[in-house]
C-alpha cells in the first residue's frame, strides 16, 4: 500500500513539473502577446484614473465620464498636433538632414585617431557583410510586415483598454472568483492595490515626462541648439523609461551638437546633467510622495532583462511591470507569509 501512495506521491511531482515546464514555455513563446495584453492593462488604468476624477466631481456616470476622457484627450492631442505639427514637420525634416551630416561629422573626427580607424574598417566591414548577405525585396517585405504587426498591436491595445475601461468591476469580480470563498476579501484588496500602483506609476511618469520635456526644451533653446522643440519633446517621451530612457535622447543631441563645435556638445552634456539631476532627485521624489517607490537597482535590473528578452516593447513595459511585481511580492509573501505589515520604503 505503501508502495502505491509512493507511486502516486512520485507521478503527482513529475506532473507538477512537467505543468510548469509547459506553463513557463507557454508563457515563452506566447510573451509578446502577454506584453501587448499588459500595455492595454496599463493604459486601461490610466482611463480609468482619470475617468474616477471625473465621477468625484461631476454628477456623470462612469461610461460617459469614460467617453468625455477619451474625447478630451482625442481632442486635446488633435489640438497639440494643430499648433506644433508645422513646427515639428519642420524640425523632424532638418533633424533627418542633419542627423547623417552629423555621423558624418563624428566619423571624420574619429579618423583622426588610430583606434577610430579601426572601429570605422571593422564598422565598414560588418555593414557591407549585412548588405550583401541580405535581399532588397526581403527587406522591404520584412520592414511593411513590421509596420503591420505596430499598427495591428496599437489597434489592439486601445480597443483592449477601452473594454477593460468601460467596466472595470466586471474582470475585477472575475479575477478575484479565481480565489477561494475565504480568501476573497484579500483577493480584492491585491486586486484594487495592484491597480492602484499602476495608476500610481503611470500618473507619476507621465509628470516626470513633462517636467523633461519642458525642461530640456528651454534648455536647448537657451544654449542655441536646433531643433529644440523636436529634441525637447524627444527626451520627454523616451522618460517613459527610467534610468536607461534618458540615454535615448542624450546620443542622437550630442551629435547634433558636434556638429556646430565641441562647445556645443558640452554644452547639451551639461544640460543633460542639469535635467537629469533634477529629475531624479528633485522632481521624481516629490512625485514618488504619492506615486509607487520602485528601487533604481530593481528597475535598472527588470530593464536590462525584459530589453535583452523582448527588445524595445520589454524595455517599455519593464519598470511598471515591476511596480505591479512589488505590489505582489509585498501583500502575498511579505504581509501574508511572513506576517510583516510595514512598508518596505
């Protein structure tokens, strides 16, 4: 009998592992649909955020808080196109001129010195291997198939967002149902706090994206940079990403910069440090008051791994997913395992 309840205990673990195994390959193969699906949470949240400031102080219901949000923001964007669109044509179009001129510019400096030759030949080399080993109609193929899938993702996402929006409680309910009867008072408050982290985040990013945008904007103007506008609205979206999203828009500025004089680019090293500095130190704690603490080494950590992954979507996505990890970790391990109540920052 002994035997038997050994065999079963044994066939029991194998299954459980072979479920995780195929789980964690299922997860694998299917992550990129995971990411979309999660980018649509998160924008969901964001809705849904600033539709429940609109019910709290309006007398609307919560659908047609959610269509005037959607619509003020439709218009809002429409009208920030209205205004700058000529500007930023205009500078997008400069920045694709100048921008070749100004790699141009760097290689030839570059040449000067023995080691900058032979990163140019090994650059050189490598390029042309690319170039002959690949087929023009491939690539145009690959590069209208990429278009695609962008726009097919980002369709999916709004629609994915507006549904979860528009009644939020339904998957709510439907997620906690997933606990037992007796746990699904707690399954409820991890549910609320995991979205409210998230709405916590993306509200506090979406400042700090300003405060640069705004700040590097003025800051190029000030030292007679071109293309200040574009540049300044450049480094405000890549702030989307913290710690690593800032780089984004420091290198294609410093060549730019070179290619007025070496006064120019350490003038934008500078400005950058300014910027930089003050949002991390000045603007990001202030917002953090309110907004989700997330540990630099643990988002730095989570960029470098969902980046090396699943590329520039996993970099993106990567730091409001470990927001909503630490969510997790802190209410189901550290409050209900180990029985610790206080904060962890």
């Amino acid at each position: 009998m002994e035997d038997v309840t050994d065999r079963r205990h044994h066939w029991a673990i194998f299954a459980a592992g072979v479920a995780v195994v195929a789980a964690g390959l299922l997860l694998w193969l299917a992550a990129d649909k995971l990411l979309m699906i999660f980018a649509g949470i998160l924008l969901a949240v964001f809705l849904g955020g600033l539709t429940d400031l609109v019910t709290r102080y309006t007398n609307l219901s919560r659908r047609l808080a959610l269509a005037v949000v959607c619509i003020t923001l439709v218009v809002a964007a429409f009208m920030a196109c209205w205004f700058t669109a000529s500007k930023l044509a205009e500078q997008a179009g400069q920045f694709n001129e100048e921008l070749p001129a100004a790699i141009k510019s760097l290689r030839h400096r570059l040449q000067e010195y023995s080691w900058g030759k032979w990163a140019a030949e090994e650059l050189k080399q490598v390029r042309t291997s690319a170039e002959g080993s690949e087929k023009t109609l491939s690539r145009a193929a690959g590069a209208a198939s990429a278009v695609f899938e962008s726009v097919g993702a980002v369709v999916v996402v709004l629609f994915l967002a507006l549904f979860l929006a528009f009644d939020p409680d339904l998957y709510k309910r439907s997620v906690v149902r997933l606990a037992p009867v007796a746990r699904r008072d707690r399954a409820r408050e991890v549910v609320d706090g995991a979205a409210s982290a998230l709405w916590r985040w993306t509200l506090g990013r979406l400042l700090a994206m300003a405060a640069v945008a705004v700040g590097a904007t003025l800051g190029f103007w000030i030292i007679g940079m071109p293309l200040a506008l574009i540049l300044g609205v450049f480094a405000g979206l890549v702030n989307f990403v913290p710690t690593l999203g800032p780089l984004f828009w420091l290198i294609p500025a410093l060549l730019l910069a070179f290619v007025h004089s070496p006064a120019h680019a350490l003038y934008v090293g500078l400005l950058f440090t300014v910027v930089q500095t003050l949002e991390a130190y000045v603007i990001t704690p202030l917002v953090q008051q309110r907004m989700v603490h997330l540990p630099p080494a643990v988002a730095l950590g989570v960029q470098v791994i969902f980046g090396a992954l699943w590329g520039v979507a996993g970099l993106a996505l990567a730091t409001p997913f470990a927001a909503l990890a630490l969510v997790f970790v802190q209410k189901l391990y550290v409050e209900d395992t180990l029985g610790d109540h206080g904060k962890v920052a």
